[in-house]
C-alpha cells in the first residue's frame, strides 16, 4: 500500500517554483470548476523587471475567440497577486488568491480592473501546475 506523503501548503512560492506552465479554468462566482467558462494555460518565467516576481503568456479561450495577454505577479505572504494586460501597458484584470495542493495550485478570483467595462463578470480560477514543471 502505497503511502501519501503530506506536505504544507507554501505562504510564499519564489520565481522558481511559479516558474513554468499552468493550466487554466475560469468560472462564474455562482458555477463551479468542473464546467468552467473558459481554459487554457500560462506559461510563467522570472520577471525580467521585478526580482521576486514572474511574468507569463497567457492564453485562454473565451466567447468566440482565444485570448492572450500577459500575466504578472506573485505568492507572498500566503497571496497570490497577478495582473492581466493584453497589450502589455493597460492593465484589464487583476487575479487575487491564494496557493494550494502543496504550491502545486493557486484558486481564487479574477476581477476586471478599474475603469473596465461595468458588465466584465468576476471570475474564479484555478491554475494547476502541470506535470513535468515541478
């Protein structure tokens, strides 16, 4: 019988470990994970600006098109802080949550930034890191 080795979950994840790929669900506040509104994936590298930071391509599909943007930030004292820019100056979101499943998952919410359209929805998310970028 094979034993399950327990692990903490990390207040912090430096660079390196929130360096590589992670899958992507987004859902509704009133839906749930297993039927998500949009997925794909970020793939994070070190911050090229900000010590301590990482910064990712993230592509998503969404209604009628895929997405990119870019996706920056950090997990610092137990928070997960990223913003979302598809152009790379205008920030369009900000994704706010916290790490889980040991630092090998982040969940919490992405909310349109200030001065984005009123009607944007708020979305949860989950990112998982993907097998192979541990």
């Amino acid at each position: 019988m094979a034993q399950t080795q327990a692990c903490e979950t990390p207040t912090s994840l430096e660079p390196a470990r929130l360096s590589g790929l992670w899958q992507l669900s987004l859902w509704p506040e009133n839906g749930s994970a297993e039927r998500p509104v949009s997925t794909g994936a970020v793939l994070f590298k070190r911050h090229p600006e900000y010590e301590g930071s990482v910064r990712g391509r993230l592509k998503r599909t969404d209604t009628g098109n895929d997405r990119e943007a870019l996706l920056s930030g950090d997990v610092v004292d137990g928070e997960a802080n990223f913003d979302e820019s598809a152009d790379g100056v205008a920030l369009d979101a900000v994704w706010i949550g916290e790490p889980a499943a040991c630092g090998l998952e982040l969940r919490g919410t992405r909310r349109p930034a200030d001065g984005r359209p009123a009607d944007a929805p708020v979305l949860n998310f989950l990112l998982k890191k993907a097998p192979g970028w541990r």
